[in-house]
C-alpha cells in the first residue's frame, strides 16, 4: 500500500447513469427472443458492471467520487477509480466542520503519467492542515471512459457480455468467473501498489 492509499476512504457520490452494455445486446448475445427474462438480464448487467469495475479498479460510465484523506500524502494523491474525468473540488475541514475550498491554481491534476491519476501540488505551493484529524480532506472528481456505453473499451464490454452469459447461466451463484473473462480484462486492470 503506497504512502498516498493510507488512511482513506472512497464514496461512490453519483453511480452511472446508463449500463456499458445495452439490454437488446445482452438479450441478443443469449439469444433470447422473448422479454420475461428481462428483468433477471438487467440484473445480470449491473453484476458484470461491478465485477469488471472491481477486477480492473476502473469506473466504466461516468460517475462522480468522493475520496477522504486523514492527511496529505508526501508525494502525489493517487485518485481511485480511473480513468478520471475532471477534480470538481479539493477542500479541507477545520477543527469547527467549516471547509475550505482550495483554488484550482494551488494543483494539478496530472491524467497523463498513468493509471491511477494523481494530483499534484503546484511547485512552491503547500497543502493546508486538515483541522479534522479524520477525513479532514475532500477530494471529489469524475471518472470514467465517458456517459455512454459505446465510450468503454470492446475488450471490457466483451468480458461484461461473457460475464452476463455466466450469471445467467449459474443462477445459483457458481463461484468464480470464466478465465476468457480475466483474459479480456487484464490489461485495463490498474495495479495495486
């Protein structure tokens, strides 16, 4: 665990609007003629949403997050959840609940050295004190590949239709994922420090 990862936590503030993969696709890829099914389809989507999401450490569809720091990291803020879109705000909390908004010019959000995105504090420039000693810092910021299903990667929507196909196959709850899953996933996956 990097030095940045320590001591936070990561709220989901407004999840996805639309699934990466449409109900016709899913139908068509089980080959279902009828629409009884449609509702257990449905849920099988958001189960192949998550668990690509939790595999890769990615968000699929644009959805914004809130990240809590106890305190400033000594390097960069490493931002959970890419691809990110935009930091909406970084702010800080004083002992009495009161916040302060920090000016886009004191940071940098850096999207181009990697996966996870990071932000960094502009030269010369220091992080103010959080006053709260737990979750003293509120960095919120949008993620993902964009607001439409055809904006994420085929390789994932791929493993998603697969991983559709197997929890409606395995009703039951069959433990694990094909390996052609992993296989279409793996290179998106964001490694863990």
């Amino acid at each position: 665990m990097t030095d940045s990862m320590r001591g936070n936590n990561l709220l989901v503030l407004e999840g996805p609007a639309v699934e990466p993969l449409t109900l016709a696709e899913a139908r068509a890829h089980l080959r279902l003629d009828g629409d009884e099914e449609d509702a257990v389809v449905s849920a099988c989507i958001v189960a192949a949403r998550q668990a690509c999401e939790s595999y890769t450490g990615l968000s699929l569809i644009s959805q914004s997050w809130q990240l809590y720091l106890d305190r400033w990291p000594r390097g960069p803020v490493l931002l959970p959840r890419p691809p990110v879109q935009e930091v909406l705000e970084v702010a800080v909390m004083d002992a009495e609940g009161g916040r302060e908004t920090l000016d886009p010019e004191r940071y940098v959000v850096d999207r181009a050295a990697g996966r996870p995105a990071r932000l960094v504090r502009r030269g010369g420039l220091s992080w103010p004190r959080p006053g709260r000693p737990i979750g003293g810092i509120e960095i919120t910021y949008r993620a993902g590949y964009g607001d439409s299903w055809n904006d994420v990667p085929a390789a994932l929507r791929q493993g998603m239709l697969l991983a559709v196909a197997h929890f409606f196959e395995r009703r039951e709850g069959e433990a694990g994922l094909p390996p052609a899953i992993a296989t279409l996933w793996q290179p998106y996956r964001v490694m863990r420090l």
